[in-house]
C-alpha cells in the first residue's frame, strides 16, 4: 500500500488488540539501539565498515589458531599446559586485542559509523569470548610493559628519605658540646672549708 495517510497506517498497525506489528517494531528498534548495531555498519548502512570486517577476520583467525594448536593434543595435555596455543598464537591475539583498543578509542571520538558510543555488540561479545579463552581456558598471559618502570619509580620514592636524612646528617655541621668553666667566686661551701684549714 503506497498511501502514507494516518487513517492507512493506524489501521494497519493497529488494528488488532495486541498491535503486535507495532510491539514488534519498538522491541527490535530498541534491540538494534542497545546492541549500538549501527556502529558496526558504514555510515550509510549499506554494510559493514572496514574496521569492523578486519576485526572479523582477526576474530576468525584467533580462533582457528586456537582450535589449529588444539587438534590431537587435548588427550595428552592436562587442564594447564596450553603452551604451544599461547607461544604459537600469540602474536594472532595481540593484533587482534589491539585492534579492539584502536577500534574503541576511535568510537568515542566518533568512529566510521559517525556514532559515539560503546562498540557494537557483536565486537565487544567477539573480544570478551577471545579474552576468556587466552586468560581462563588456556591460561596465557602477556607480560605488562609496565612492570619494570614501575619498580624503578617505586624503589626510587622508598630510598627518598634515606638519602635525606643521610645528606643531612654529613652536610651539617656537628656541633660539640664544649664546657665553659665558670669565672666566678667558688661557691661558700667551698669558702667555709678553707677557712677551717686555715683557723
């Protein structure tokens, strides 16, 4: 029906006691909203956008690395051991784990789709079941970059008050404790005594 009056659409979409065509409408609606679905889509929507289909494949490729080191190793290997997944796979999910911090640092200042917001859901469900697999299933970890600046900072900060109080102690001078004797008339205790002697 190519007639947009009013009176054609409420009897259509409402015309039955549920107005299910309607309810239909708003649940998917709001779905595709809180997905942010479109920021996976060009900004026409006419399809994926480029960043998103690389993030894609590099999910794509994870995963078969993943299942690749896996294949006839399950029986021999005990629940722990998943070296060769994490020496042979490594680089697969660095890229793919920076590709997802680019991919968000670029969506909050506005990103291909011209939405700002989260990432879409699909992206966000790919990198969390990717992020589960290298940490809790087979155990990987990346070494942080950060450890050893880290420690330099905090050893430095900790021997701050040792080297204070330490230039303090040889930059200043001592001061000795020097006795003046007195120049006065000796006490009348004293005085008693001699004229005993003397009497």
């Amino acid at each position: 029906n190519s007639s947009e009056s009013h009176n054609c659409a409420k009897s259509i979409l409402t015309s039955d006691r549920l107005q299910i065509v309607v309810t239909l409408s708003e649940f998917f609606n709001e779905t595709w909203e809180a997905a942010n679905c479109a920021n996976c889509l060009k900004n026409n929507s006419e399809g994926l956008s480029n960043s998103t289909e690389e993030f894609l494949d590099l999910f794509n490729k994870s995963l078969t690395c993943f299942e690749h080191n896996l294949q006839g190793r399950t029986v021999y290997l005990s629940p722990n051991n998943y070296t060769e997944v994490c020496k042979n796979c490594n680089e697969t999910y660095t890229k793919l784990n920076d590709l997802y911090n680019n991919l968000q640092r670029m969506n909050r200042q506005g990103g291909e789709a011209g939405h700002s917001a989260h990432l879409c859901i699909d992206v966000e469900d790919a990198m969390n079941i990717t992020r589960k697999l290298w940490s809790r299933t087979f155990n990987c970890s990346v070494p942080c970059s950060d450890t050893v600046p880290v420690i330099a900072v905090s050893s430095f900060i900790l021997f701050l008050p040792i080297v204070f109080y330490l230039s303090s102690f040889l930059h200043s001078k001592q001061k000795k404790r020097i006795l003046i004797l007195p120049k006065r008339i000796q006490s009348n205790a004293n005085l008693v005594n001699i004229q005993e002697k003397y009497s």
